[in-house]
C-alpha cells in the first residue's frame, strides 16, 4: 500500500474514530440522566488500530521520559480504553456503576478539556483551580491525578456509602485565619508540593462550580482551637509556663492554637527538579510503584499535577498567625515527623514525645514573648517507611543487642534504607507561610536543616532537646543521630563509645 493510500485510511479512521466517540458521548449523556444503571456498549478497537498503524508501542520506548512521551503521543487520537461488561445483570450494574470503565484518557482525545492550569502564576484565577474530581460532569475537566483519602472514597461509593454525585456544601468553611498571599506563591521553584491557593478554592473559583459544573474541592483548611495536653499542666505548675490568657489560657496549661491543615499537591516538574531527577522517570516510577493504579501518569502528560494518597500535613501556630511572615519578630520552629507510639501512647524508645512537647512549650515562650511560635507536625510515620516496618526493626534490636552503634543497620537490613522522608518538599510549607528566616530551630536533625537552608530561608539558632528530656530507653537512638551528623552542643561519642550504649531488654 502506497504512503498516500495508508495517508487517505488513516484518515478515513480518524473520522470514523471522532463520529463514533461523539455519538458514543451524547447517548451516555442521555442514559446517565434517564438510568444511571444503563449500559453503554462501545468499541476501540478503531483505537488499537490507529496506535498500531502508527507503529507506536508503549512498550518499546526506551528511557522514562521517552515512556511517557510516546504513550502519550499514541493516544491523542485514541478513545477511552474500556472495558465491557455484555450482561446486564453484571455486578457493575448491581452495585450501581455503569458497564463502562474508562481505563484512562488522553490529551487529544475528543471530550478531554482540562481547565488550564499555570502554577507559579501569582494571580489565582489566571493559576486556575486543582480539578481531580472523577464526576460526569468534571471527569473530562480535570488538570491533577489521584487525592488524598481516594482510597476510602472509593470505598464508601462502592459500598453504597456515599453517592458519587454528591457535592459539598462549603457554607460557613471558610478559613478562621487570614493568610497571605506572600510572593513565595508565585515562584514555581519555591512550592511544588502543596496548592497555596488550596484554601480559597471554592470561593475563588466560584464561578467555574456553578457555570460550569465542575467540582473543585480545597487542599488546606484553617480554623481555630484549643489544645490540652498533660506534660503543658506540669509546664505551668514547674513555672516553666505562665498562663497570660491569650496564648497559654489557664493553670491547666490550655492553649489558643491557629491550625492549617494541608493535604500533598505536587507538581511533578518542580518535584522531579528537586529530587534532581527527570520529569519521565518521576511519572514511571509513581505509576508502577502504585501497581498502575494512576495510567494518566504514563498517558497524560499535559497532567502535571498529583495529588498522591499519602499523609499532609498540620501547621499548628500560637500567637497571632501575621507574625510568622513578620521579620522584624522572633520566630521559634519545630518541625516533626509522626511517630504514633510515642507522640500518641508515650512509647520511650524514641524521644518524639519528649521533643514535641518540648517544641510546643518553646514555641508558646516565643509567642508570649512578642515573637511566633510554630510547630508543623508531618505524616510520616517511622521515617515514611511505615510503622510495620518500625516495629520490625524494634524487634530485631530487642532481640539482639541494641547497641547504639548498629541502630542504622538494623533499619537498612529490613528497609534497604535508613530513612525515607526525604526533607526536600519539607520547607515549601514555610514558603506558604511567608517564613523568611528561622530564629530558633527546636530540631537537631541535619536533613531538615540542609533542606531549609538549601531553600535559601536561613536558621539563626539551633536548639536540642535538653539533656533531662531524653528517656533512659532512647540513649540508643539519640546517640546514634548525634553521632551521625545530628546538631549537638554536647560530646560526639567516637564508634568505640558508641557500642557501649545499649538499650533496655524486653525483660527488663
């Protein structure tokens, strides 16, 4: 067959391809709104035909963002991948879905019409919102992949829970505090794992909800609190804390809090840039590292924005919230990552309880004192290596020596790694909150200082935790970070010393 021949076929395909998507869009339109249990029987094999006639195969690209590329390429004139169920008494149709499951989109497919989205852009309406939401009526509209909690919403549809139409009504949600904007929101390289404009959301795009029918949900949410907890009641009585009535407001050790709750938006460019990786191999790796559970990470690559399912975030502000981006002020930071054994249950094999009380109790100080006073508490439970894993390294240490000196290892022998947090999206929260420098930095870690300071905020003090702080339990833990690089005023122990450190038996 002659060029102009195959030239004429495809193109007598296309069309084909483009009446049939077009018809197969209205008459879903119409059944959606006459049955939603109605099935829509469709075909792509004119798909499949066209990406084989193009000679492009997912398969055979080379390097990640060769992978990305060409997927995305072979599908721009492709429809919906979908699978067919012929049975109308199928489950999907019991369980109240329709037969039809889109399997994944592409850039140019007939339909697809992402709201545009310019991140970096200091204007808020010319950024555009974060659309995720997989609704009729959004599902073609959407610029981001994933969500946080998709997994239990997932669950709640399915099970009947929760009807998948269901849109929320925001009135009187609107944040308790003012925040921003600040430059930082319009500088690409400085966020890029959080939305800054998450907390307007649907007020600033108000319009575009109720003209266009598109659900847009927001990332951040602010509101005002109080906050108990015992060790602050002893803070009091030790007249290590003086009840003033605005920050600490009692003899109980009671606090006035301002709290930001955030939930992960990425960028996948500016992320990849800072983990100093290509935007392709960020894509592959998110894709087949979730077992494919998001396709549009390999065929949309006109997406640049996910939101991955894992744990945000909570700032947690004593004093008056302007004051954070006040330079002319103090300002007192802790920075933690979750440890639910002993933040929440008191667990002291470790000194996360210790420190976070100790961060609260210095960060209330600075505040009483004129200044701002911030904890940022993260979801990163056992080094983001998860809590079975921290549990099994427990293990192995109890069962052996425990020894300061193999603390590491013991971690890299089931892990293959010592830590996974990786503090370099850390600092794009205290670009979001206008924080220009660091007066006291209540952490000894050196990962969450170099990730700081590399974002060009700089730290004036550090602060360890006190000496009488520190359980009897977790000598081992807090010796081996100090000797690794962790900030000390104190003595580093040589390698020698260090194996002479042991903690407690189970027995004992």
């Amino acid at each position: 067959m002659s060029s102009d021949q195959t030239s004429d076929t495809l193109s007598a395909l296309r069309a084909i391809q483009e009446s049939q998507a077009q018809l197969a869009a209205a008459i879903e339109a119409l059944t959606l709104k006459i049955s939603p249990s109605t099935t829509l029987q469709s075909s792509n094999a004119l798909g499949d035909a066209l990406a084989s006639a193009a000679g492009e195969n997912l398969a055979s690209s080379s390097s990640p963002a060769a992978l990305v590329q060409s997927s995305v390429q072979a599908g721009q004139d492709q429809e919906d991948a979908a699978l067919h169920s012929p049975s109308a008494s199928s489950p999907g149709q019991r369980s109240g879905f329709t037969s039809r499951i889109i399997l994944t989109t592409y850039p140019k497919q007939i339909g697809i019409n992402p709201l545009p989205m310019d991140w970096g852009n200091q204007d808020a309406v010319k950024r555009g919102p974060i659309v995720v939401g997989r609704a009729p009526s959004t599902i073609r509209r959407r610029n981001g992949h994933g969500g946080s909690y998709s997994i239990y919403y997932a669950l709640a549809v399915a099970s009947k829970e929760l009807n998948a139409d269901h849109r929320p009504d925001f009135t009187n949600t609107e944040p308790a505090s003012r925040i921003g904007p600040f430059p930082q929101w319009g500088d690409p390289k400085k966020i890029v794992a959080m939305d800054p404009w998450g907390h307007l959301s649907p007020w600033l795009f108000k319009d575009v909800i109720e003209n266009e029918n598109v659900d847009i949900r927001p990332t951040i949410a602010i509101t005002k609190a109080h906050m108990r907890l015992p060790e602050l009641e002893d803070s009091v009585k030790a007249g290590r804390l003086k009840p003033d009535g605005k920050v600490c407001l009692n003899e109980l050790g009671e606090l006035a809090v301002t709290k930001f709750a955030v939930e992960p938006v990425w960028y996948l460019p500016g992320v990849a840039e800072r983990f100093g990786i290509d935007e392709g191999t960020l894509r592959r790796s998110l894709f087949e590292h979730t077992g494919g559970s998001y396709p549009e990470l390999i065929t949309r690559g006109d997406i640049k924005v996910f939101l991955p399912p894992i744990g945000g975030l909570t700032v947690y502000c004593f004093g008056d919230p302007a004051k954070m981006s006040d330079e002319s002020v103090r300002l007192s930071l802790r920075i933690h990552d979750e440890c639910n054994g002993s933040d929440v249950f008191g667990s002291d094999i470790c000194t996360c309880r210790p420190y976070l009380i100790f961060g609260i109790e210095e960060a209330v100080k600075e505040a009483q004192n004129g200044g701002s006073g911030v904890v940022i508490y993260f979801r990163k439970e056992g080094r983001a290596l998860g809590e079975v894993t921290k549990v099994l390294v427990y293990n192995a240490r109890k069962r052996g020596a425990d020894r300061a000196s193999d603390y590491f290892r013991r971690t890299e022998n089931i892990a293959g790694v010592k830590d996974m947090r990786f503090q370099a999206l850390m600092p794009d929260i205290l670009h979001w909150l206008g924080i220009k420098k660091i007066d006291r930095m209540l952490s000894m870690s050196n990962m969450k200082h170099d990730a700081i300071v590399g974002q060009g905020i700089p730290i004036h003090e550090r602060v360890e935790l006190p000496e009488e702080l520190i359980p009897a339990d977790s000598r081992v833990e807090i010796d081996a970070k100090i000797t690794a690089g962790y900030f000390t005023t104190g003595k580093r122990m040589t390698a020698e010393e260090l194996q002479s450190v042991q903690g407690r038996s189970w027995e004992e």
